[in-house]
C-alpha cells in the first residue's frame, strides 16, 4: 500500500514538473518575442506605488543621448540641477505624470547640440578652416544658433556685438502611459539654456572678462532659437505631429552660489511648424537673507533673519545659514537651507535638528517644499524636508558620523 502511494505521489510531481516546464518553456517563448519587439531587453515601466508627484520612466532606463553636456555647458553647478529640476516641473504642467511616462532625450545627440551651440559661420569663416575643425563644428551644415560673427576675430567686439546667448540644451520625452515599450513619442520638452553673462579672454590663457546680457535680448535671442530648432525637428517623422513644450532659462553667472530663472515658455500644439505667442515665466531665485530677496518678499526675508539668530542664541558656536528660495509672482515656492555645524557629537546633532525643525514650522510653514540640509563640512548630518502634500516636516537624521 504504502508502496502504491509513493508511485501515485511521484506521478504527480513529474506530471507537475512536466507541466511547469512546459509552462516555463511558454514564458520563454513570450519573453524572447517581447525583447525582439523591444530591441534585446524586457522593457517595463517603473511601478505605480511609488510615483507620487514624479513621472514613472521606461525601463531599462535610457540615457540622453547628450548625456555630460548639462553638467560641461553651464555657468555653475547651481544652474545645472535648477535647470533639469525646473523642466521636468514645467512639463508636468504640459505632460500631466498620471498621463505620460518619461525617458531622457533621445532624438538629440551630444553632436548635434554642440553644433547648435556655435555662431552662424560665414563662407568666408569655413573657408578658413582645416578639414578636422570643419568636421568637429559641422560647418558645412551651417547649424549654429548663436549669432554669427561675420568675420570678427577680436574676442572684445564680439562680447560686444554678437555674445553666445545660447549654453546648452535639454530635451526630454514623454510616451503615453500604456506604452511602456517606449514605440511611440507623444510629447517632447525642449529646454533652452541662455547665458546671463558671456565671459572672454582678450588673449588665449589670459585674463577673463565678462559681460551682463540684457533680459531682454536673451529672451529674444532665445525665442528666436525655438523657432528655427522647432522647424528642424518637425523634418523628423517620428516627431512631425506630437506636441513640443519649450523653456528659457537664464543662468546665473560663473561665481553665484545661486541658480537662474526660467524667464518665457510655449507649448506648440501637433503639426504645428510655427511659434504664435509665449508665455512669460514670472520667476526669481534670491539668497537669504539678502537685500534682493527683502525687494520680493521682506517678511520671508526678515523670517530667516530671526530663524538664524535663533540658531546662534541656542547654539553657541553656530555661525550662520544659508538660504536660496524660488519666487514664483513673488511668492516663496521653494526653500534651500544649508545650516552648517563644526564638530557635533551625535546628541548635539540630534539637539539642533529637532530645534531647526521647530524653527522650521514656526518661519517657513506658509512655502509650498523646503528642504534643510545640516552638514559638517561636506558631511551630510541630518536632513528637513516639507512638501505641499505633507502636513509636518520629515526628518532624517544620518546615521555616519564620519
């Protein structure tokens, strides 16, 4: 008997074996049909749960295809997270996250936005040049968009009459949000990185001077740049009739600890090959406390003064915080506070971040994020942060000590 039912029991399990490998042979089937649809990967989508506010991406994740130039081509380091940051917000407002899905910029590469980046050259300036620096600015396409020079070699002339307006460029990409296999592009984001000033040596290694560009023909220049890029990318068929968004962004200069502002944007709805209005982006980054951020918003401004004495009053050695916030019509949407500390055991730190936080509530509860950095140095120690959807500050104090 017991014999028969160890017979009876092994027939099951190599039934069962038989039917998951059968099983697994059809899932094998199916996922090598999906990675030559895909190319040679799996794609998917980041899940759901974890979204929040934020796009899911496609996965694998794609880098942009001018992966380096966000972090070669800006003034300051501040200028280059701002920039990214700010886009992505920006086209929420365009490409809603419960609608669309992300992917870096995949339709310009690093080569041909370094081209776009140089002036119009002149017959007579290609002319000039050897075969390899013709192959490196591609001049025989012609596709610069910063103002030509018209022959001018003299670096002060060219500060003066036609400065490089344009920096950089950022694109992003959105498919819709069943499309996890990222087939067809539905929406793109062009952003337009435009210097607020232009530096020049007079002499190759020589001294560096620099030059304030004008608001006003920034966003000219910038506006005007949008144009010809949008009639450039229409050529292409995959992004002939979806809808483009586009930003300018003024940076800050090389020595500001601050970031820019974006100053204008569009949206270009499908098929459309021309630009009919823009938006003006009425947005400002001011240092706290400062005498520009007291001409926005003075009670934001005196807040922080007194947030900061406070912390020298119940920290002897404290010496003094650092803020950036983004005005938005004049009004605080985003604070960056950078609180140092010099030598604070792990009872101190945990002290002064439970009294920042607290100072925190009482001066900053009216902006919509926040976030509090307390660092040693360069050692993070404890991190503050509030978004519009919290109801009291989340509070991470970091275990290294180092």
């Amino acid at each position: 008997m017991k014999r028969t039912i160890i017979l009876f029991i092994s027939a099951i399990f190599v039934l069962s074996a038989c039917g998951n490998d059968d099983e697994n042979k059809k899932q094998e089937s199916n996922d090598n049909e999906q990675q030559q649809e895909s190319g040679s990967v799996k794609k998917i989508a980041t899940d759901k749960n974890v979204q929040g506010n934020n796009y899911r991406t496609i996965l694998p994740f794609k880098e942009s295809q001018a992966r380096g130039l966000l972090q070669d081509n800006m003034a300051n380091s501040y200028n280059g997270e701002d920039f990214e940051d700010g886009l992505l917000e920006l086209s929420k407002e365009v490409f809603p996250t419960d609608e669309y899905l992300y992917q870096d910029g995949q339709y310009l590469d690093k080569d041909t936005i370094n081209a776009y980046l140089q002036p119009k050259y002149t017959k007579s300036e290609i002319d000039k040049m050897d075969e390899d620096e013709i192959k490196e600015k591609k001049a025989n396409e012609n596709l610069g968009l910063n103002p030509s020079h018209r022959g001018e070699t003299d670096p002060e002339k060219i500060a003066d009459k036609s400065p490089a307006y344009l920096s950089n460029i950022l694109e992003q990409d959105f498919y819709s949000d069943g499309d996890t296999k990222g087939k067809h592009i539905k929406g793109m984001t062009i952003g337009l990185a435009m210097n607020g000033t232009y530096y020049y040596q007079k002499e190759k290694n020589g001294e560096s001077y620099s030059k304030d560009l004008k608001n006003k023909e920034i966003k000219k220049q910038g506006q005007q740049m949008a144009s010809e890029i949008l009639s450039r990318i229409r050529e292409n068929k995959e992004l002939k009739d979806i809808p483009i968004h586009f930003a300018i962004y003024k940076q800050s200069g090389e020595n500001s600890i601050a970031p820019g502002e974006f100053m204008s944007g569009t949206t270009v709805e499908e098929g459309k090959t021309r630009i009919n209005e823009w938006n003006d982006i009425n947005q400002k980054t001011a240092l706290l406390p400062s005498e520009e951020a007291a001409e926005i918003d003075d009670n934001l401004n005196s807040d922080f003064k007194q947030f900061n004495d406070n912390l020298q009053n119940y920290f002897n050695n404290f010496t003094q915080a650092v803020g950036t916030a983004k005005f938005e019509n004049k009004k605080a949407k985003q604070l960056s506070v950078d609180v140092p500390i010099d030598y604070y055991g792990k009872a101190e730190t945990i002290g002064i971040t439970q009294y920042v936080t607290e100072q925190a509530e009482k001066y900053f509860d009216g902006i919509d994020e926040y976030e509090i950095h307390i660092k040693d140095g360069n050692n993070p120690k404890a991190l503050i942060s509030k978004t519009k959807e919290d109801k009291e500050p989340q509070v991470h104090i970091y275990k290294n000590n180092n």
